[in-house]
C-alpha cells in the first residue's frame, strides 16, 4: 500500500509539473505612438486596429508621456485575450530613444521638471526641456533611461539605434543593465540594414554579444499613422515579439522578456524553437507565415540575390554563420568556440523589385 502511495505522488507530482510547464505564444508590439506625442491617430482608434488585428498586448508608448491604460476607451467585443501594457518612449535629443515596457510611473528625460498635468502646458515644458539639454554623452543618456525605466518597474528597450545619426555599440557597450535592443523597426527612416558610415543593426547586435554583452532583439512597428498601404509611412502591424509565457498578464510577460523567451519579427512565425547549450533547434510554421505575409505589413529587405523559400541560419561569434539549410526545420549543436548561438529566419520571394526577405530573429544562448 505505501509503494502504491507512493506512485501515486510520483504520478501526480509529473503531471502538476507538466502543468506547470505549458506555456504559450502571445504576439505583441511594444512602441506605437497616438496624438498624445506625435502620432496620427485617437488612442482608442490605435488600440482598436491592434486589438481586431489579432495581437495578445500592445504597449502605447508616447514621446515622455506616460499614458494610464484605463483611460483609454476599449473595443466594445474586447477579446478576454488582449492586454494594454503602460509605456512611454523616453525620448531624447541625439537620437536617444528608450521604450519603458509596463512601467508604475512616468520615466523623465534629462533634465525634464514633468510639472505640468495639461497636455498642451506639458507638450510645451517638454519642448522647453529639449530646447536647453543637459550636456551629456550618448552613453550617460542611455544609462539615464535604463535607470530611470528600471525604478519604475519596467524593461528598458534601446530603440532604432540607426536612426537620426545613430547610437554606436561603443556608446552601449559602457551601459549597465540594459538586456534588449530593436533590431527590427518598422518606421521607413531607421535605416534597420544600415547606411553611410552606420553598419546595420543586426551587426551591431552580434558585435554587442561577442563582446559578452547579453543582448536580446526585439523587432516593433513604431507606428505613428493607422495607414497600411505606404511604406513611406510608419503605419502598424509591421514588425513584433512573440513571448512564451505561462499566462498573459503584464508580470508574466515581463518575466519571459527579462529572461529571453521571445522572438523577434517581421512575419516569419515559428511552430517551435529550443535553445539551450545542448540543442539550438527552429521549426517554422508554413501556414501561420503565409498567412502574416499576406496580412501583415512587414517591410522586407531587398536584395538582388537570393533563393525562393525558407532559410535557416544559425548564427555565432561575430556574426559568423555556423550552419544553415533550406527548409521548414533545423537544429544545430553549439560548441564552446561558438561562443552564442542565435538564429536568423529568413523567408525570400522574387519580384520586380528584387529578393523580397522577411525575418524571425531568436534569442542568443551563451555557451558560458
């Protein structure tokens, strides 16, 4: 009778623990603005067009506004699966900008007083603040945001660091406690694959992890105008994060983006993905793909070379590609030298343009 006790607990014990275990993907945007800063349209409108697109949470984040999420008016079929995370974008001269994802409080740029409650009055002192900057390095702004973000509860996310004339990795190297970069930004004049004189983003990235710095990239519409037919024009559903967690509630997301249980993208859409120092392995979802293709508003890459299809790229030191294969799945074994391991998806179509690429991008594992 004991033993049989005994298997019993066992039995229940793997399946509380399996349980416990099953998580699920909850698709995101984490920088999208309203006319509360400098976007186009009604907060209630924005959240409306995520909300029927079929997104998990959305984070409103107004240039140095923080906007409380029970003010804004809520679809009236809202989906019990749909989540409004408070944010702001910190915004600051030289091309500084830092989301604060799920914040308790405002998040002030350098020497901003945040006195005034009236929009128009606060939209003026903000102008007034930027108007007579403190003389800081790129650097010291950053660590600013980040601290700042970080006493108000939330994650900071360095935003487009090739917009305007650019956030070097030198400038990031120094600062401490900052974990997330945009790697991927919808809005048409971030130059996300780079420009004269700045290398694109994603190398910024791997140049960031072979010099130990843990780093994960985020991809995000930046949405300014609920338009979805101009590329000249930073409309929605364009790039995003797909979190594993065990619930969708601000603190569970929170605690899967700290710890790097997302990916990044523009449409590829995963079926699986396994990172550990033992196994790094990908399976794309055809049909989910297919589907964000045809409705979402990724911009693509183009190229004047490429092959049709999907391809699998397992990425290391340097930036160097350790592996990749043409296909639906793949799987890779990380070794010492490899130092991290990440992977880059990428789905190419030919057209009169080029080779159209679209883009997941997951986390990097650190083989120490």
């Amino acid at each position: 009778m004991k033993n049989l006790i005994i298997l019993l607990l066992l039995i229940l014990g793997v399946q509380h623990n399996s349980h416990a275990k099953k998580l699920s993907w909850y698709k995101g945007n984490t920088h999208t603005h309203t006319v509360v800063s400098d976007g186009k349209n009604q907060p209630r409108d924005v959240v409306a067009a995520y909300h029927n697109h079929g997104y998990n949470f959305l984070v409103v984040t107004d240039h140095n506004f923080l906007l409380r999420t029970d003010t804004i008016k809520k679809p009236a079929n809202l989906r019990k699966d749909f989540l409004l995370i408070p944010g702001e974008e910190v915004t600051d001269r030289i091309s500084v900008h830092t989301t604060a994802f799920n914040i308790s409080r405002y998040v002030p740029f350098d020497n901003d007083p945040n006195l005034e409650t009236d929009l128009v009055k606060r939209r003026e002192e903000i102008k007034r603040a930027l108007d007579h900057p403190l003389i800081l390095t790129p650097t010291e702004l950053i660590q600013l945001h980040v601290d700042g973000i970080l006493k108000a509860g939330g994650i900071p996310f360095l935003n487009h660091p090739n917009f305007s004339q650019g956030v070097k990795v030198s400038d990031i190297l120094p600062v401490k406690n900052l974990h997330h970069i945009e790697i991927y930004n919808g809005h048409p004049t971030v130059f996300n694959w780079g420009k004269e004189r700045l290398i694109s983003v994603e190398a910024k990235w791997d140049s960031l992890l072979s010099r130990g710095v843990v780093m994960y990239g985020v991809a995000s519409d930046d949405e300014h105008k609920l338009v979805t037919n101009d590329p000249e024009v930073a409309g929605p559903f364009r790039g995003w994060i797909m979190v594993q967690s065990k619930e969708l509630t601000p603190k569970a997301l929170q605690e899967s983006i700290e710890s790097g249980k997302f990916y990044a993208t523009n449409s590829v859409i995963l079926k699986s993905c396994e990172m550990n120092v033992e196994k790094y392995s990908v399976e794309i979802d055809q049909a989910a793909t297919e589907k964000e293709i045809s409705e979402s508003c990724g911009v693509p890459r183009i190229d004047q070379d490429g092959q049709e299809g999907f391809l699998i790229e397992f990425i290391g030191d340097k930036g160097k590609v350790l592996s990749s294969g043409k296909g639906l799945k793949a799987s890779y074994k990380p070794k010492k030298e490899d130092r991290y391991v990440r992977c880059r998806i990428t789905h190419c179509s030919k057209t009169d343009k080029g080779f159209e690429k679209l883009f997941a991008w997951t986390q990097p594992v650190f083989m120490n």
